[in-house]
C-alpha cells in the first residue's frame, strides 16, 4: 500500500492531460468505516467515482469476484468457477485454473476509497485506444521499454488491473469482462488501464503531460508549404505544325 507522504496534487488530472481521459483513484484503507453506502460492483463504483468519491467495504460490494481479489471472501475460487462456468460454457476445471490466476490482495483491508483528488494505492481509466496509446507512449519515453502485460476477460477491473497493478507495480490493461462492461460502465470503445501510484507519480512529475507539444511525430504531416519553397517552372506551349 502507499505511504502517507507529500505527493503531487491533482494525480488524476495530470493523467487526464497525459491520455485525454477520465482517472480515478484508488485507495485500499487498512482503518476505515462505511455507513449506508450504495451497494454496487467495483466495476461501476470505478465508473461512478468520476462524478462523485465512494467509499466501498465487504458489505456494499455485490459482486463476489470483486469479494475475493479484495481478499474478504476466502476459499471460495471453485464455486466462482462453477457459476462462471454455468454463465460462458467454460470448462469448470479452465474455469477454475483462470479464476486461480487471478491475483488477491495479501494484506487485510477494510475498505477502499475512491475519487479524483485523493492519493491512490492505484488509478484506473476507462479510456479509448487512442487514450491508451498517448499513456504508453509516455510511459516508454520515461522508461524506454515496451509494455508487457498480461490480459484477461475475468474479474478484470477488481482484480486484473486494480489488484494486479497494487502488487506488481506496474501499468495493467484490461478489455473488462461480460459483467463490467454490461454494469459497470465501460463503453462500447473503451478498455481499461491501472496504474500504481509511483508510476503515476513519475509520469506526472516529469512534466510529461506536456509531452505532445514538443513530440515531433505528434505533429501534422500535412504542414502548409511557404510559398518561398516552391519553384515554379513555367512550360511553353509547343507550336503546332502547319
């Protein structure tokens, strides 16, 4: 989890003028309470987050795929593999080897914060490609590597980019699941992208998200010509013959 620390101010809006999207952070809470919250999935508290901060607990999470990365809902991986296998046709044995790839968190929480000015453990966005790409683009002219990322169609916002980039500290991608993009508010276009906070905070504190007005191959190709450039020749007619 992150430390309690001076860090930069607005985190999310700085991603934002890096990818063109909405961000949202993270916050797994070791000490908190959660009174008469909403019941909704991680997923769609993700989405409604952006408008408005949330704050989720065992109690307020309806989806147990979400239970289980958050670690509040324990040896629980082949009954989850059953219902999904019922719901995709999946094998149950595929199913339930998928489901046990799919990282937990291995510190006790009580709770998570969302919202769009608070320090996140990890932040997340629904983003279109074009978004996406603006962030790795960044992301490698910082560290001048390829992205290597491993994707998955299952618990894929709570517990393949949330959890997966808390504990791997790196950037996760995800194209959602069935359940988060029919309710948890992705769109059509969109994928999603998490990323811990020290990568977010070195994006932003290297003032990358100036990037695109000194990236030379961010500009048009199809600059005007000075007129001083262009040679114009002149062609005579030929003559007819007579």
């Amino acid at each position: 989890m992150s430390n309690e620390q001076p860090t930069l101010n607005h985190i999310c809006n700085r991603l934002s003028q890096i990818s063109s999207s909405d961000w949202v952070a993270v916050k797994f809470q070791e000490h908190m309470s959660v009174a008469d919250a909403e019941h909704v999935r991680f997923c769609e508290a993700v989405y409604k987050a952006q408008k408005k901060s949330a704050a989720l607990s065992f109690d307020n999470v309806c989806c147990d795929g979400a239970r289980r990365c958050f670690g509040w809902l324990k040896n629980n991986d082949m009954k989850l593999a059953k219902r999904l296998s019922q719901k995709t046709a999946i094998d149950q044995d595929v199913a339930y080897e998928l489901i046990k790839n799919v990282p937990v968190l291995n510190e006790n929480i009580v709770g998570i914060s969302l919202g769009t000015n608070i320090q996140g453990d990890v932040y997340i966005s629904y983003a279109n490609p074009e978004s996406a790409m603006k962030l790795v683009r960044d992301w490698q002219k910082m560290t001048s590597q390829n992205l290597r990322v491993e994707i998955s169609g299952i618990m894929s916002v709570c517990g393949n980019v949330a959890v997966r980039s808390c504990l791997g500290q790196s950037i996760s991608i995800s194209f959602g699941c069935p359940d988060s993009r029919e309710l948890g508010g992705i769109e059509k276009e969109q994928l999603v992208i998490g990323i811990p906070y020290n990568i977010a905070s070195s994006l932003c504190s290297r003032g990358s998200y100036y990037s695109n007005l000194s990236d030379p191959l961010s500009k048009s190709k199809t600059e005007p010509v000075s007129q001083s450039k262009i040679n114009i020749v002149q062609v005579k007619p030929k003559r007819e013959r007579k």
